[in-house]
C-alpha cells in the first residue's frame, strides 16, 4: 500500500463504525418553539421531570401523586380517563393490587383498536422511575397531545393504557388483558419502555407467529431512525424480565412492538434514574417511532396484522431497515457456497491460491480467536476479583463498563495483528479462504438453529465479492476494499456494544470473539497492512490505555453511588434481632452495624428478588418492639383426602411487602385475596415461596391453602417495611452522597419473621 493508506483506511473504518451508532438516533437541541402539533422532546421531559420527583412503586405515598398527574394530563387533551383497579398475581405469584389508567380516542370506523402502552410504577423502593417508565408515560402523553392537536379523527380506536404494577409481575397489564372489555378492541399494542437511561431505542416484536406483516407495516410508517434487527428478539428473550407487552402476546394473541433502551444500563432500577441522567437523544428517539407509527397505525388494517411467514430484517445507515423473507436464507447461502466454489477454482487455475498457504491461513485465525474466546470468558471473573466491589452492582454492568468493553475490543484488535503478523509470508487471497470457509459454517449453522440472524450472510457476501478482485489484483485499490468492509461494520459494530450493555460484561466475550470475526472479514485491507506488528503494539498501548481510565474510574462517587444494603430482621420465633446485608464490601455507613458480621448468611430464606440474591454479612442486633402481623386461622375443613385451611395475615403495623415460604408439601390449590395461583406455578415453578404480596393501603393477606390431609403444613411469614432509616425506634442515618440503595432487593427494611404450623 502506498505511504499514508495505511492511517487513512483506518480512519475511514473509525469513521463507517462512528457513523454506525450516530446515525441511529436523532439529534436533540433544546427548542420551545416546536409547533403544537409536532412531537416536542422538551414538552415530554417536562412530564418527566413531574413523575420523578420521588419513588412512586405501588404502596408508596407518591403512587397516587403520580396516578393524578396523569390523570389531569389525560383530562387535559379533552380525554375522559378512567382507572380499573383490581387484584392479579401473574404467573411468579406476585400479588399486587394495580390500579390502571385508562382513556380512549374514538375512530371513525369499528375495526381493531391500537394501543399505547407504558407504565407508571417505579421499582421498589428508591427508584424515581424517570427513564423506567417515565420517558414511555411522558413519550404517550406528548404525542397524543400532538395528534389531538392535528384534529383529525382517526380511522380506528386509540386506546391509552398506563399501566399500574409492571415492576412488581405485570400485574396491571394482566389485570388489562384478562378483565377488561377494551382488551377484545385491541389489535395491535405500542409499548415504551427501558432498561437503562440512554442510547438508542431498540424495536422488539412480540408476536406468536410470522413477522412479516408487522415489519411490512413498521416499514411503510417509515421511522426515521429505526434500530431493529431479527436477531434482538431473541436477545430480548435472554433478558431476566419480560414486558407488559408479553401478557397481550401470551394471553390475547395479540402483536405488537416494544420499544426500549438499554444503554447506562448501571442506572436502571436505581435512585439514579432521575430527570438529569436521562439522555435526551434517547427520549426524542422515542418520539420519533411514536408520531409515524401512531398516525400510520391509527388508520392501518389492525386486524390484517398476523402472518405465518417471517422475515429477516436488520437496519443500517442510508438504507435504513432492509428486510427479506426467510424463504431467501437458504438460497443466498448456496449461492454463496456456490459463488465461493467457483472462486477457488478460478484462483487456483490462476495459481493465486495454494493449498499450502490456504492451510496455514487456518492458523493466525485459530490462535486469535481461542486467545480471545479464553480473554473475553475470565475477563469479568478476572475483574470481579481485582475489584471486589463490583459485586455489588447487580446490574452486571459497572460504571466504567464502557472502558472495559473498549479496552477488551482493542486489545482482540491487538492479538489479531500479532497473529497475523507472524503469517506475513501468506499472500492475502490465500489468507481469505480460512475466514470465509468460517463465516459460511457460522452462516449455515444460523440458517440452520437461528434463521432470524440470517442477516450475518451479507457481510460475507461482500467478503466473497473482495477474494476475485485481490487474485486479479496485486494492489487492489483499497477505499474500494473499505467501501465492501462497510456492511461488516455497520451490521457487527452495534452488536459489540449491545452485548456486554444490555447482558451484563459477564458477556465480554461476545465482544471479543464478534471483534475477531469481524477483523477476518476485514482481512482484505488488514492482509495488506505492512506494519501489523506496530499496529499490535498501538493496540496493545490503547488496551493499557482503556485499562488505566478504567481503574481511575473504578472507584465512587456522587455521581457514581456505590450500591449499599442493610436490614433489620427480627424473628418472633426464637425473639432474637440481626443486621444483615447483601454488600460484599460494606461502607462505612452499614459497617458500623456489622462490624464483626459473619459471611455467608443461610439463617433465613432466599427472599424474592430478580438475581436471587442471598444476604452475605450478619451480626447480632438489639431487640426492638416491632409489631408482627397478626395471623387468625379463619377456617379449617377436611374434604374427602384434603384439608382447607384459609389464614388472614393482618398488619400491625406500616408494611410494604408479605412473603409466605411453606415446607415441600404439594398444594393442590392456593388462593390469596380470592386470586388463585396457577397450577403451573405451583407445580413446577415455586420452591418454598409461595407467594410475594406488594401491600398497598395495609391491606390484609387472606390465604386458603388445599392439601393432603395426612400432611403437616408449616409456613414462614416474612412481612417487610421499606422504613429502616426513618422509623422513630432506629437511628440509621441517611447513605452518604457517594452512595445509594442496592437495587433488585428488599432494602433499607425492617422485616420480621414468624412461622405458622398446622399439624
């Protein structure tokens, strides 16, 4: 290559990859002068700004506050809300009374109806819900301000569902979907969502069948910054969670689109997703899908909207979102089997490739990618031990996540040209063939177990169409071989991030292993690179680089809290008291009360949370006048071979949550609050939970168990308030500005403890 190719095809592969995340979302500048009928970001954060003043989780004082906002927002457009208050556990047993917001728009036809869907509820019990789900609330109540605004009446029904108890087990959303007569309207639901406080805004489809109508339709709306692919649902579905969206496809038949951010993945469910942390690109994003496909849906066919076919579909700069049907997968990879074929006899008659060179191409490849498959496996083990405290944030996903995916990156980047470097005597063709004969295994496994993934054979194909130039042409021109590397990088670039961001850096080798893959289909400007070597050791300093940033940013701060736990736990059984935490390594502010705590606590049941998290430290407490509930057996009647026996579980006291565990005796049926658990749930799900209820108003717990006769029941009652550091018998100062509440666990609680035998 000439002098100077060498820095600027690197440049312009930075740039494409630059370019690759930029364009996917739109810009954002503040503007108080957008036209009324237009979607304006600044107008929906000023709803933001009015749900996230404080924790609204179902049972807290500002759950109301925010109840009416919305409300008097909706009443406001001249809508008529309503609210359907009720009872659901959902399928995890997670009792919760939700209470619903709801309006509708009519249409000037009787067809499906479309539904907007967010939810209000933060999670319990300090996060102040500004992202999850305050941007989807804010994103609704903004862009149907703009449609009413428009004057136009729509062809169908506009359903509004704010949904009440999606953090506690979909229970809003359940309540909707199976009591509602609206539910039998709906034929396609919109759902705004998050799992972070930025970065682009991810289409995911909820369907039980074909995709292909629903990506013809999404399509048509014409998004201006559409970020989806066939492959992300899946992804999706490897999340700890699902939607409120989920209930509607599982329950109704009924499709639809989520859209949800996943970036600064650190701040979801925590004090931290606040007004200022939320990226306004991101929620202006939002907005960008919401106008289109409102005012393309509202007069859409609802009911023409199920397939029997999918389609593969993955969006890229310029082009924007590129589909085909599935039916193409098979016959564009034997095109390419067939193109690739051809390829080597031509180069072999040529004597341009080599079966020699050919093999030893299948080295530097090898080494490269088990190097950096073994790297990306024990680099968050790895980093778990030199950081201890990175256990502790249970988001997998750490405050300086973003150095440690860039770091591992240049540093697979390095070890890539180091091996390369070793094999400079293998002309590039003869490099190439051990790439492609790799990507088309990949290829065709995907076909073959992951056909939504099918997108993977378009890079390839531009690598196949490199291979004749590079045999005819000693020195191709290489901006032509950056011009064919563009949809590697484009397709492969978001998918680096994504990864690691959204799963946790437990993931880091998805990073590791894609980057390799994605550096062997670069081979034809890389193969030519005369200095790989220099160009390891540039990697390899950029590595130490990220690696120093990162260690700089290990610590905490104001900014960025350590997560902290502690618990008061006082069991009436045996009337003793302890301190417990679920920290690894505790603060100042919860060390002083486990000071000589013990590691490695199993006193006490595994309390419901999302990761299952156990307490890790304990130490003897003082003895308190906690109240605990107080448990009437309110009948106990033997039916043929079964005994029926109904509890009411009454608090003495301002609770938050009641989790009741039994001993392993088969229930042939369980009721709580005249709602009976499923028999899925009971018989294949549960352990010795039984049931989680996310109390509001102080409502009582009636339970009615039915079980064999001849067996003895014992049940574990665990009744929590969220009142640690105000109650007036404690003195538990407030965390420190460095530090806030550990997320996805019962936290800052007093909880006591009792068990209840009926022999």
């Amino acid at each position: 290559m000439k002098k100077y190719t060498t820095g600027i095809t690197l440049f312009l592969l930075g740039l494409a990859i630059f370019w690759s995340f930029d364009s996917a979302t739109p810009s954002y500048q503040q503007n108080n002068t957008v036209p009324l009928d237009k979607f304006s970001t600044d107008r929906a954060l000023g709803h933001v700004e009015k749900i996230s003043v404080e924790p609204h989780a179902v049972g807290f004082p500002a759950h109301k506050k925010v109840r009416d906002y919305i409300v008097s927002e909706l009443q406001k457009m001249g809508l008529e809300p309503s609210l359907q208050e009720g009872y659901t556990a959902g399928d995890w047993a997670n009792l919760s009374k939700a209470t619903n917001i709801l309006a509708r728009i009519p249409g000037s036809e009787k067809g499906k109806s479309l539904m907007l869907l967010s939810h209000y509820d933060s999670n319990p019990h300090s996060s102040l819900g500004a992202s999850d789900a305050g941007s989807g609330v804010a994103t609704i109540l903004e862009g149907v301000r703009a449609f009413l605004a428009k004057n136009k009446t729509p062809k169908n029904d506009i359903i509004i569902l704010i949904s009440d108890a999606e953090e506690l087990g979909l229970n809003g959303a359940d309540l909707f979907a199976n009591q509602h007569p609206w539910a039998n309207d709906v034929g396609l639901v919109l759902n705004f969502e998050a799992r972070g406080s930025g970065g682009p805004s991810y289409m995911l489809i909820e369907t039980n069948r074909g995709n292909s109508r629903l990506i013809e339709e999404f399509t048509a709306a014409g998004p201006e910054f559409p970020v989806a692919n066939s492959l992300v649902y899946s992804i999706y579905k490897m999340l700890p969670n699902d939607t409120d969206l989920t209930v509607f496809r599982e329950d109704r038949d009924i499709e639809g689109l989520n859209f949800a951010f996943i970036d600064d993945h650190y701040d979801y469910h925590t004090a931290r997703d606040n007004y200022d942390r939320l990226d306004r690109k991101t929620l202006a994003h939002q907005g960008s899908y919401l106008m289109p496909l409102l005012n393309h849906f509202s007069n859409a066919d609802l009911g023409n909207l199920k397939s029997l076919n999918d389609n593969v579909y993955f969006n890229v700069p310029f082009f924007k979102l590129v589909s085909y049907p599935f039916e193409w997968i098979w016959p564009m990879f034997g095109l390419a089997f067939l193109f690739f074929v051809c390829i080597l006899v031509y180069g072999f008659k040529k004597q341009q490739l080599h079966l020699k060179e050919i093999s030893k191409g299948f080295l530097p490849m090898g080494i490269s990618l088990l190097i950096n498959a073994i790297v990306g496996f024990f680099s968050w083990r790895f980093l778990k031990w030199l950081y201890p405290q990175y256990q502790d944030m249970l988001h997998g996903f750490t405050y300086n996540g973003y150095y440690y995916i860039a770091g591992f990156v240049v540093l697979s980047i390095a070890i890539c040209f180091w091996a390369y470097h070793k094999f400079q005597n293998i002309t590039v063709p003869n490099l190439l063939v051990a790439p492609i004969v790799l990507w088309l295994i990949i290829c065709g496994a995907v076909a073959n177990f992951l056909p939504g993934a099918g997108f993977f054979i378009v890079p390839l194909v531009a690598l196949l169409a490199s291979l004749p130039i590079l045999i005819n042409q000693k020195a191709p021109n290489p901006y032509l071989m950056v011009f064919l590397a563009l949809p590697a990088l484009w397709i492969y670039a978001p998918f680096i991030k994504m990864f690691p961001v959204g799963l946790g850096l437990k993931m880091m080798i998805t990073s590791t292993v894609l980057t390799s893959l994605t550096f062997f289909l670069l081979l034809p400007i890389f193969g030519f690179y005369k200095s790989k070597g220099k160009l390891a050791f540039l990697f390899q300093l950029l590595f130490a680089i990220f690696m120093v940033l990162a260690h700089f940013n290990s610590g905490f701060s104001k900014d960025h809290a350590k997560p902290s736990s502690l618990l008061y736990i006082l069991n009436t059984d045996t009337q003793s008291a302890q301190w417990v935490s679920y920290d690894h390594v505790l603060i100042d502010w919860n060390k002083q009360y486990l000071e000589d705590a013990s590691p490695n606590v199993k006193t006490y049941q595994v309390i419901s949370s999302k990761y299952s998290t156990g307490f890790t430290y304990s130490t003897p407490a003082p003895m308190k006048n906690i109240a605990p509930p107080k448990v009437d057996k309110t009948k106990d009647t033997i039916m043929a071979d079964h005994r029926i026996v109904q509890l009411t579980i009454t608090p003495q006291r301002s609770v938050n949550r009641l989790e009741v565990f039994t001993n392993d005796i088969p229930l042939t049926k369980a009721t709580v609050n005249n709602i009976e658990l499923s028999k899925f749930y009971l018989q294949d799900r549960r352990r010795s939970k039984l049931l989680t209820h996310y109390i509001s108003d102080n409502d009582a717990t009636v339970l009615e168990l039915v079980y064999p006769k001849d067996q003895i029941l014992e049940l574990q009652v665990y009744e929590a308030s969220n009142d640690l550091l105000t109650h007036p018998m404690f003195s538990v100062p407030q965390r420190p500005e460095t530090s806030i509440p550990m997320p996805f666990i019962l936290n800052d609680a007093i909880l006591t403890t009792k068990t209840i035998r009926i022999e």
